[in-house]
C-alpha cells in the first residue's frame, strides 16, 4: 500500500476510535446528534473495510448469535401489520445496532479507550440527569427547551431525549 493510503486509513482509524467515543455522549444532547455519529462511525468503518479488502465481520462469540437474532427478526416481518414501520422501525434499526456491536466489538482495543467510552457514558448520564433536574426546577430543558410532562398530576421530566409523550 501507497504512503497515502495509510495515512487515509490512520485517519479513518482516528475518526472511528472518537466516534465509538462520542456516541454515547451524544444520546444525552439529541437523537439526530447521535444518528450522526452513528452514520460517520459505520461509512468510515465500510469505507476502511473495503480499503483493506477484509470481510464485514470478524468471526467472534457474538456473531453467530447475533445474527440469529437478526434472521428471527427479518422473518418475522412477516406477519407484521405495517411492512413499511417493521422494516424502518424494526428491521433496518436492528440492522444498524448489530452493526454498530460488531463495530465495537472489532475496534474497541485497549484499557485506555474503554475508559474514554466509560467517561463519555458518565458524563451524557450526568448531562441528562443536570438537565431533567433543571427541566422540573425551571418548566424547560436547557438544551433543547422541552418542557416536563405532567402524567396523573406528576410531573415527569424528559430532558433532551426523545421519548417525551406517551
């Protein structure tokens, strides 16, 4: 390989290693920041894998299972009441977690980079958290301005994820 093909693919690692990072953060701020992160993680990972000429997936414990999962998940569509929502909602999310689990599974490498990933889950957590406490102080989130929810008189705060109505 040429001098700058592995630079690109050093570049690509890079972008990969914080991406993996970030993702969690990213759930505390917004969904469409974390759909960002997850769509820049698997094109730079397609886009190393097809350089490199290697198989998507690396045999490991998890692929056998995980793709059995997949399998029941895509013939159960069959009996769905709406094809388009199981394939959209269903299917292809599946597709994209299983894809992100083989990603991590596959470039997740040393102490140092778990303890990245673990700082990033503790600090979207202590996000979320600050901003729920500050959405039931105040009547709006400071991220995204969502106001609590009031369920049976109880006021139930949402913070910036999606799920705000049920």
């Amino acid at each position: 390989m040429s001098l700058r093909t592995n630079q690109f693919q050093e570049y690509l690692n890079r972008i990969i290693y914080w991406s993996i990072v970030i993702l969690p953060f990213s759930i505390a701020i917004c969904p469409a920041m974390m759909n960002g992160f997850m769509a820049i993680l698997i094109v730079a990972f397609l886009v190393k894998k097809t350089l490199k000429k290697e198989w998507l997936f690396k045999k490991n414990a998890l692929s056998l299972p995980v793709l059995f999962l997949f399998a029941i998940t895509c013939i159960s569509v069959i009996n769905t009441v709406c094809l388009k929502d199981s394939l959209r909602g269903g299917v292809f999310r599946l597709g994209h977690y299983i894809l992100i689990l083989f990603i991590m599974a596959e470039e997740v490498r040393d102490k140092r980079h778990i303890g990245y990933i673990l700082f990033s889950i503790c600090a979207g957590i202590a996000l979320a958290s600050v901003n729920g406490i500050f959405q039931v102080a105040f009547g709006r989130d400071f991220i995204r301005g969502y106001k609590p929810i009031l369920n049976i008189g109880l006021t139930r705060a949402t913070a910036s994820l999606k799920t705000r109505i049920f």
